[in-house]
C-alpha cells in the first residue's frame, strides 16, 4: 500500500515494511503500519495538529518524538497517551486532546507485580556508548543489564543514515550510522551474561540504591552494583514567539520521522543551527525528498565540520551565518518563519528581517547531557559513572569510545582477572571529541592529465577513511594521523574507493585519460536517481557550493563495498573539472524569501515552558520583582510543573536569567523529583483485569 | 533594634504569622535557609485544608484557616488554587466506622459541618470507588484544598508588602539572650529584638535548644506524589484509614487545576529529616489506590518526593509563649502546618500583640509547652 505522507523510496534506507493495519483518527478510517507509533501513523494521513491547549487553546502537535516532552498526547483508546510511544494496533480509535483528558475509564492493561532484580553493571541506554560499554563488560563474563526506552537498540544511530567520521580502526569511520548499531548489537548477542531490555524505561534512581525501570510488562526495581548513565543528550530550544506551533521540532524528531518511520512530515524545512545535527538534517531531508529553505547560524562559522556545511551549500541550500529565527508564524500550524541577522553579542539587527514559507523549522542549536540519574546516584552514594553524550556532548564516534573505555573501567574493578584498558585509549578518546579545527588553505590541482582525486577537505576534523581506504596509501598526512588535513601524492589506479568512502562528500576524482579536454568527474551520489537523467546536464558547484558551469550525466554506478553511496559520472570542461566538487539538487528559486518580511511579536511572547504555556514576559516580570529562585518561578506561573519535568523549559528559563543580567549564582535552580516520565498508577500496583 | 519581632522560619507557619504581625504594625524580621519562602515542608504538603480534626482547639484554629483560604481570592485577588471539595474519611473496617461515628457529635460541638453517611452516598460521591465492603464514611463539604506553594508565596507577598523583611538563604547559627534581647546570629549575620518566635519546622527543636527549651519535636517523613491533570472527576478529599503492611492510612484528592495528589502514612514511622525518594513508596501507595478506586489505575503518576510531619508525642502542636520572656513557639504541626498556618499564625500574632482573644486562651492553654504529651489525636 502506498500513502501520500509516507516516504516511498530512499536513497539509503529499505521501506519499513510491515503489515497494514486500520486505525480510526477522530473517527475517520486510516491505514496505518501495525507497531510503528501511533504519532508516526497520524502524521501519515497529513494531520499535524494533535489537540489544544487547555490553558491558552494554542494548537499542539509533536516536538520531542522521543517519549520525553509530551506534547504528542493523543487519546487512544480513551486514555490520554503519548501517542510517539504508543504502537499502532488493529482497529485503534485515536482522537485529538482538547483541553484537559477525561479521567480514562476502559479496561486496563495487565501488569506483572513489581520485581526486585540484582545484577553486576546497569547501564542505562543502548546508544554508542552503552553498547560499546556492555560489550566491554560482558566480555569480561560479568553480568549486565542494558537497557533503553527504544524498541531497537542503537539509540540515535539508528536515525543516521550517513556515513560516520572518526578512524576505521577504532570506530567503523565511513560506515553508516544503521549500520554500526546493527554490528554493535551483534557482537553483544555473543555474550550470554549480557541482557538487553528494550522498549524499558528508567524512571528514577531512588535513595535506597534501587533503580526503578518500566518494562511493557511491568515494574523492575533494580539493585546494581555499578551504574553506567549512557542515556545521551537532550536537545536545546530557543525561545522565540511561534516556537511551540506544530511544525517547529528538534532536530532529533524530524530524524525520528523521517529515517525511522520514513514519514514525509514536510515539505519545506529551515533549519536554526549550522551544526553537524543542524547540517545532517538538512542533509537527510534533502534525501527525503524535501526542499531546505535555508540554515540559520548565529555565529560567524557554522559550528559543524565544514565538509557537512559544504556539502549542503553545494546542494544548493543558503546558510545565513550571523543570523537567528527571531519568529515562527502560523494559525494551526507553522506557514513561515522570519530571519533576522544578528550582532556579535546576538542581538537581532532591525531591518535585516526575512520571512520564509516554510512548513518545518528544525531547531538544532545544542545538546544537553541527559545525566540526572547519574547526579542522583552520586547523591544517593551509589558507584555510578557517565559516558559519551550524557558525559560530554561530542560526536557518536566519541561516545563509542568513551563507553569501552568506561566500560573496561568498570570491568576492571569487578571482574580483576580483566586486562586494563590499553593506555592510548584515552588519548583516541579526546582526539575523537575535538571539534572542528584550523582550516587550511583550499588548493585544487593544476593537473591536467592522468587520473587523480581531489580531496576538498580542508578543516582539521577527527576523520581518516579517505587514507585507509586506497588501496595504493597515496593519501596520507603531514598533520595528526587521524585529524590531519588529508593529502594526495602520485599514482592514482582510479579505483574511486576515496570517493566512495568519504563522509564529508568531499572527494572527487578526476579522470583526464579518455578526454584530456572534457574530462570525467566522479562524484559521490546519495540521492533519488529521479533527480538525474543520462545524457542531460547538471548545475555543478565548486567547494563551497559557487556555481561553476554545467555538466553532462554519464551515469550512476554502484560503489560496490559502499552500501548506499553511489558515483556520478560527470563530463566536465577542463576549465573546472577540478574545481567541481557537487552538483546542485534543488534550484536557487525555492529558496527565495517572501517579498516583505512578515509583522513579528515581542520577544516576551515567546513560550518558554511549553506544557504550561508560560512566557518569557512573564518570568521577566517576576524576575524584575526580585524573585531569584526558580522554585518561587514555578510555583508562581507554573513553569516547570507540566509533563515533561521541567526537560525542555529549564534551559529557557536560564537563558531569560542570562537576558537579565542575573548572574546564575544569585539563582536557586529547580528541585529535581522523579519521575523521569509519567506512568499509570496500576503500572505500579501491577495487577489488572484483562490477563 | 532590627525589628520588633524575628520569626525563625519563612514556611506554612512563619509566613502567615509575619504577615499578621506586619498587620498589626510590629516590624517584622523573618530569617530562613531556604531560597524563598516554603522551601522546607510546605512545599512537601499536597494541600489538604480541614477542619474535621478530634481535638477542639485545632478545630479552632483551622475553622480560622479555612476562612482565609476560602476568601483569599476575594480579598486579595489572587488564587492560591482553593477549591471546596470536602474531606471524607470512609470505612471498611466496623472499627474505623465506629471510631469516625464516635467522633462526631464533639466535631458538631466545635462548630464543623460534619456527617455520616450510608455507602450509597459515598458511593455518589466518590464515583467508582470499590463498593466491596464498604460500609460508608463521614463528609465534611466545608474542608478543601489549595497550593501549599501559591499560599505560601501570597502570604509572603502580603507580609513584605506591609513592610515585614525576609532574609533567605541565611541559617541561624545561634541566639543569645541578655538583658531581655534576643540576637540571633546567621552564616551572615547577626539580628536583635526583644521578641523572637521559632517557626522552624523540621529544625525546631534545634532551634528552641539555642534559647535553652527543649522542644519534643521530632520530625518523621512520608512520601507524596501527583499526577498528570485530567477534568474533575470528583471533589473531597478521600481518606482511608486502614492499616496495610508497610503503611498506615493514605489520602488523596484532585487539585484546583486536575492533578490528583496523594500521600501515604509508611508504618512503622520513619523518623529523620531524609528528603530522599524511595522505591518503597510508589508500589505501596499505587496497589492501596487501585484497590479502592480501580479507575485511577489509568492515571499517570507525573512527580513524587517526600517531606517532613515534625511531630509532638501527642500528635498536636505546641503553640504559645515557651521558655524565657519574649520566646514563642509555633512548631511541631505534626504534618498539619499548611492547614494549621493561618489561624495559628494569627492566634500567636494576637497573643504577640497583646490582643488574645478567649478562643486563642484556649487553644494555646491546650498546646502548652509543658503539658503532658498523653494521649494521641485520633486523627492526627
């Protein structure tokens, strides 16, 4: 079956499968995929609206689709849930909140009176670190529990269709992130002490020593030895009027959407944040199929890799740097956004303002460490440890590392026949975290003959599969072994595994040998092939995304040994051809703003607590009146009460603190309380009545 | 002199009480280690107003409570969340039916709207609670609820607006007396007046040991929780006081804007001032609310935390004059001082102020300091 709001054909990922089943939306009947999340089936059908808030009537749809933020609640099956954790099942009858929900009164579901579990480690998240720390730990024959709230394991790398940067040796660099979680589960499968709890969420680590996990079937209280936090991180948002119209997501949802579910949740997407989540959205959204309006950056220089920002420049999206979204608009669901351009303390420039139809805005300005159960058991005076995201944000690369390392750490101290970490591990550890560095001086070849690659890759960045890949070791580095610039020497074969290979996109080969005036240009191709016909010809781009000329399409061939990346044969003018780094997939005009900007509001209409509908203003106000702990804010306008626990508000309200003046020390932040999100009562009383 | 009076404690007590005192024209001096006001127990109290107590002087005092909770929106334009719900106590157990039965006709006496009612009624009233066994309860509709916090904070608001000052984040480390002058000395500081009053909550034993009383306040911790909000499905709050292995009685009710509140009695008492979770609470308290009431098995429980009931041998407070000239007490509220608050808060201000009326001799008579700690409030 087909259906309008699903992706039918990826250039990377297979089609979910699955068996159709029917569901009923506000009781209409709909096809839906049985087991995939009822948000995902809804979405499906083109609805994007999922009730109304009872404070303000304000419209409400998905945000987080991660199970943490709420605002995705549907009533299904006349109890209120969170409809992006909710699997779809036959004959479902699912139905916008408005307003408060009812007190839910069908029959309800069956659970297991809570246990009491012992094991060795607990690690909380089947991510890139919390496997590559299970793998670790189980190695050593010590008992693990691995848990995560998913139903998968792999945590966000199942949302990576890309190609990872890092070293092959140590962390599968150039291979796909789907494809790493697939191997990491894999190789945990080989250890028997090694138990994997899926679709379990940890709710609270308690003062006793016990942490509390929701298993489908009911209430676990486990009692570890060692804890390992690897939950990973949560997005940050930014405050701005309109930011809560359905339409506006993090960056993790959109991914969630469209590589998990391959759902078409839009059609036009501007995304706020030029680092790499911000630059692989826009990436994976043009593989989707959809148009990237253009990429806000607030700062001089995107904060991701410049192979990222390149690429996408060169697919023909504008990244305004020193700009920020300073208003979504919208009736029932975001129509456009306005840019305004930024000084450099980040004020917006009056009369820069650009308005811009879009159906999406992504919002991809940062990570947060997801570490509260790690500072509770620390609190609590249990032996607990964090690593990758949840102890310091960094690239997934990273984090695999930082688990094993963690993980060999904790095998160590338990199990001591366990070999101690080798000592170059942590030093790989920090050069897979640093960040983009230096960008040296872009110099394509004066070659005109022969068979060469062309490495537009400039930025001292962790990432080596371009050199371990050829065949001849004719790419190496005068720099760092794994964050040197990458450099060419003679003797090219012209196997293209370079060009295969490269993460960033960022190597071409050109080959002179049939035409030494029209030569050909082989350029990795990761889209639709509805975007190419042989024989026509091509907008080509430099480096960084400048129109050079046009070129002919000799084909698409497989890479064979590079699932997923394609290469595209190009006849190119000698003129270029060495300078042409991509081909344009989507026009200049798409991407043209409204022609007057549209009317925006104050600032202090800006929701920061989106579950209560608290703004900026209204902080400010009691700010201005004295107030300096953020209990007194909460209990006075509610802010950080709502669903989500205070997750995605606190980092707000911080920055209207920071707006102030008022120095983070004068104020007495939240108190934290579990849970970490909400569950049914007779979940916890574990009896029911339908067995 | 800093002030004519220093109240030891910015939380359910000290607030309101500074807020009569500023009233009356006293300047007023509150000292508390928290960041804001109610940040010790107050905030820890799930809201539960009533007057249908065994004991007629806390009668008293909350029939005084619930008058300014019920017209605080009226008076002063805020909501602080009140909501006139009532509080029944049911019965599945003859002994808990014949306890709450004998009580009545004191209750009646000192002046609360109180009844005993058949199952049929309660089941009307609390619609789907497990009709098995019951054998009916008692309906104050006068009782009700507000936000502990929201309270807190208009009380606090009102106090400082008639000129009374809060110091937050300051713990007092000591109080000397010389010459009929408190000083009370903080990490910042040091304070003098000739009259000081020990609100302290959870610390006030400690703090009546600086002016040399020993208080026999001893705190004991239970845990709360709240959930997700969902229309109004019913209106008092509903206590069941039977015993079950690892808890005693437990109550609940929804809140002005539809969370459901609940909080369970552990037993035996775990006595100390720890704050911290435990995974003890939830199962226990969701297995006796689902059993009573099976439909609140699809409400989501949204936060818990636990809090402090500092408590007297006999289960009511000590409210007065204590030890030498100038020191007053309102302490050891046993769990009751959100709803205690305002009308002992006022009591003591009038005693303070040198206008006690005969109800206020009463009242305090009974919640001496020195009396003897016997018998234990039925429905403490």
């Amino acid at each position: 079956m087909k259906q309008d709001g699903r992706i039918s054909s990826h250039p990377i990922l297979p089609s979910p499968g699955g068996k159709w089943v029917r569901f009923y939306f506000n009781d209409t009947e709909y096809p839906g995929i049985e087991g995939e999340m009822v948000s995902s089936s809804v979405f499906a059908t083109g609805q994007r609206v999922f009730g109304h808030h009872p404070k303000d009537g304000s419209p409400q749809g998905m945000f987080c689709a991660n199970g943490q933020c709420s605002q995705c609640t549907l009533v299904i099956d006349g109890v209120a849930r969170k409809s992006c954790i909710t699997p779809l099942r036959e004959g479902m009858r699912v139905c916008t909140l408005e307003g408060l929900p009812e007190l839910g009164t069908a029959s309800r579901e069956f659970f297991k009176p809570p246990v009491s579990i012992e094991t060795d480690v607990l690690v909380i998240g089947a991510g890139p670190a919390g496997m590559a720390a299970a793998d670790e730990i189980g190695r050593a024959g010590l008992g693990v529990l691995l848990v995560d709230d998913k139903d998968r394991p792999g945590g966000k790398l199942v949302l990576q269709t890309h190609k990872f940067f890092g070293s092959v040796s140590d962390c599968h660099a150039g291979t796909r992130g789907v494809r790493i979680a697939e191997m990491l589960a894999g190789s945990l499968a080989a250890h028997p002490t090694v138990d994997l709890w899926l679709s379990s969420t940890v709710l609270a680590v308690f003062s006793d020593g016990v942490v509390g996990i929701q298993r489908p079937d009911g209430y676990a209280m486990v009692r570890p030895r060692r804890l390992l936090v690897t939950a990973g991180a949560r997005e940050k948002s930014l405050p701005f009027p309109g930011c809560t119209l359905p339409g506006v997501y993090g960056a993790g949802a959109f991914q969630t959407l469209v590589n998990r579910d391959l759902i078409r949740c839009s059609s036009r997407i501007f995304v706020l944040g030029g680092g790499n989540v911000g630059l692989i959205g826009a990436y994976h959204a043009l593989q989707a199929g959809m148009t990237v309006v253009g990429i806000a950056e607030g700062a001089a220089r995107c904060g991701g890799y410049k192979v990222h920002a390149d690429k996408i420049r060169r697919m023909g999206v504008p990244i305004y740097t020193r700009h920020s979204v300073i208003s979504a608009h919208g009736g029932e669901k975001l129509e456009a956004v306005t840019l305004c351009a930024v000084d450099p303390a980040f004020r917006s420039i009056p009369g820069t303002e650009r308005s811009f139809a879009v159906d999406t805005l992504l919002v991809a300005v940062g990570l947060n460490p997801v570490n509260e159960f790690h500072t509770r058991a620390v609190e609590f005076g249990m032996d607990s440890r964090l690593a990758g995201d949840a102890e310091e944000i960094a690239e997934a690369s990273a984090a695999m590392f930082s688990g094993r390392i963690r993980g060999r750490e904790i095998a160590c101290e338990l199990a001591p026949a366990t070999s101690a970490c080798p000592v170059d591990w942590s030093g790989k550890a920090e050069i897979l975290k640093s960040p983009g560095g230096s960008v040296l001086p872009y110099s394509p070849p004066d070659l005109r003959s022969g068979v060469f690659p062309v490495l537009h890759c400039t930025q001292e960045i962790p990432c080596n599969p371009c050199m371990t890949s050829c065949p001849k070791d004719l790419i190496g580095t005068s720099g760092h072994p794994i964050l040197g610039v990458p450099e060419y020497s003679e003797g090219c074969i012209g196997c293209r595994k370079c060009v295969a290979v490269c993460p960033g996109l960022a190597v071409t080969l050109v080959d002179y040998r049939r035409d030494p005036l029209n030569p050909t240009v082989t350029v990795p191709w990761e889209f639709s092939d509805d975007l190419l016909k042989t024989g026509e010809s091509v907008e080509v781009t430099d480096w960084e995304g400048e129109v050079l000329g046009r070129g002919k399409v000799l084909g698409v061939k497989p890479a064979p040994g590079y699932p997923g990346t394609r290469l595209l044969d190009l006849l190119i003018d000698s003129l270029i051809a060495n300078r042409v780094a991509g081909v344009r997939v989507q026009a200049a005009s798409v991407t043209l703003p409204l022609e007057k900007p549209l009317e925006t509001l104050l600032s202090d209409d800006a929701v920061v607590c989106r579950c209560e509908r608290v703004t900026a203003g209204e902080i400010r106000k009691l700010l201005r009146n004295g107030v300096r702990d953020m209990n007194h804010l909460k209990a006075m306008t509610r802010a950080g009460f709502g669903a989500c626990g205070g997750k995605t508000c606190r980092t707000l309200i911080e920055s209207v603190i920071r707006s102030e003046g008022i120095p983070q020390d004068e104020v007495t932040g939240f108190t934290e309380r579990p849970l970490f999100t909400e569950v049914e009562l007779g979940f916890f009383a574990g009896q029911g009545e339908d067995a | 002199m800093n002030a004519d009076v220093i109240v030891i404690g910015a939380g359910s007590v000290g607030t309101p009480l500074a807020m009569y005192l500023s009233e009356a024209g006293f300047r007023t001096l509150v000292i508390d280690a928290g960041a804001s006001a109610g940040q010790g127990n107050n905030k820890c109290a799930i809201g539960g107003i009533r007057a249908t107590h065994g004991d007629p002087a806390k009668v008293a005092l909350c029939l005084d409570s619930l008058a300014v909770f019920r017209t605080w929106q009226e008076e002063h334009g805020e909501s602080i969340g009140w909501h006139q719900g009532g509080y029944s106590f049911v019965a599945y157990t003859p002994e808990i039916a014949g306890s709450l039965r004998g009580m009545i006709p004191s209750q009646r006496q000192a002046g609360l709207d109180i009844d005993w009612h058949d199952p049929a009624f309660i089941r009307e009233l609390i619609p789907g609670i497990n009709p098995e066994g019951l054998l009916g309860g008692t309906f104050s509709p006068k009782d009700g609820s507000a936000s502990p916090m929201k309270s807190c904070y208009a009380f606090h608001a009102r106090a400082a607006g008639m000129g009374a000052r809060f110091l937050f984040r300051e713990n007092v480390v000591g109080i000397d007396n010389r010459a009929g002058v408190y000083t009370v000395r903080t990490n910042r500081g040091s304070y003098q007046s000739r009259v000081m009053v020990n609100c302290a909550g959870s610390s006030a034993r400690e703090i009546g040991l600086m002016v040399g009383i020993d208080l026999p306040v001893v705190p004991d911790s239970h845990e709360a929780g709240i959930t997700e909000p969902v229309r109004r499905f019913f209106h008092p709050m509903v206590v069941d006081l039977r015993r079950a292995p690892g808890s005693s009685n437990y109550y609940f009710y929804q809140y002005d804007s539809g969370q459901v509140v609940f909080c369970v009695s552990p037993d035996p008492l775990i006595t100390g001032t720890d704050h911290r979770e435990t995974s003890a609470f939830l199962p226990q308290v969701a297995a006796r609310m689902v059993d009573l009431w099976p439909s609140l098995a699809n409400l989501k429980v949204r936060r818990t935390w636990r809090g402090c009931y500092p408590q007297t041998p006999d289960g009511s407070p000590i409210l007065g004059q204590v030890g030498p000239e100038g020191s007053y007490a309102a302490v050891g509220m046993c769990g009751q001082g959100f709803m205690l608050g305002p009308g002992a808060g006022s009591a003591l201000a009038r005693l303070i102020t040198g206008r006690p009326t005969a109800t206020d001799l009463m009242v305090m008579g009974s919640m001496r300091a020195d009396r003897e700690f016997g018998s234990t409030e039925a429905l403490k």
